[in-house]
C-alpha cells in the first residue's frame, strides 16, 4: 500500500473519512429537526450546507483515492457490539467510490434546486437522512 492511501485509510487514522461522510447529513437531519418550524428557508440552507459539506469529503475521497491499489481502502473497522459479532465495517473500492461522489454531488444540487411543496422542515431533514444513508 503506498504512503498517500495509509495516510487516507481511517483504521488507523483519527478521522474516519466514511464515517465522517454518514454522520455529516445526519447531523444536519437532527439539526434541522430541533429547529422550530416557522424559520422559511433556513431548513434549506442548512441542508444545502451539511449536504454540501458531505459532497466535499466525497470529491476529497475521488483526490486521494490510490487507482493503483486493489481491495478496499478508507476502511473503518470498529468492533460495534463484540458479543454478538456485530461490527461496523466501511470501506470504498473503485465502483463504489464513483457512487459515493456521485451521491455527494447530486444531492447539495436537489436540496439546493427543488421548492418543496407543503413543508420544508421534514422534506430536507429525510433528505439528508437519505444521503446519510446512500
């Protein structure tokens, strides 16, 4: 493995990069929902805003991607519940890289591009749940 995608990889890492990328959305979604509901507007911009900062730690994964290395990289690997064997495994590999910058890059655009009819507050925090999730 050469140097660069050690210093990507989050099993040894202090910032789980994928981690990261599914927690981002999701705290917005739970920001979103401690807000009161007659703030128009402000639910989508602080979608657009999580959404986005997501969409950056996908492009950052496309930069430091290693084309050269196989299996999977960026892993994180943390024993979750160690008596039942559960554990929570991520990592990308060169297919599912494009998909997870494709999803950073597609949905800041929805957020930020289509008027919810009814309301906004739900509407943008399942989407960013749906990100978080994707």
């Amino acid at each position: 493995m050469s140097q660069m995608s050690m210093l990507a990889s989050s099993t040894g890492a202090s910032m789980p990069v994928l981690t990261w990328l599914i927690l981002t959305p999701a705290v917005g979604a739970a920001l979103i929902t401690l807000l009161p509901k007659n703030l128009p507007g402000v639910h989508r911009q602080i979608g657009v805003l999580f959404s986005a900062a997501a969409g950056a730690l996908s492009i950052y994964l496309a930069v430091k991607f290693d084309t050269h290395a196989g299996g999977f990289q960026f892993e994180s690997i943390r024993e979750w519940i160690p008596s039942l064997g559960i554990s929570w495994h991520l990592g990308v590999d060169g297919i599912s890289l494009w998909l997870v910058v494709l999803t950073g890059l597609i949905f800041p655009i929805v957020l930020a591009g289509i008027d919810p009819h009814g309301d906004e507050k739900p509407y943008t925090a399942w989407m960013l749940m749906l990100q978080a999730g994707s």
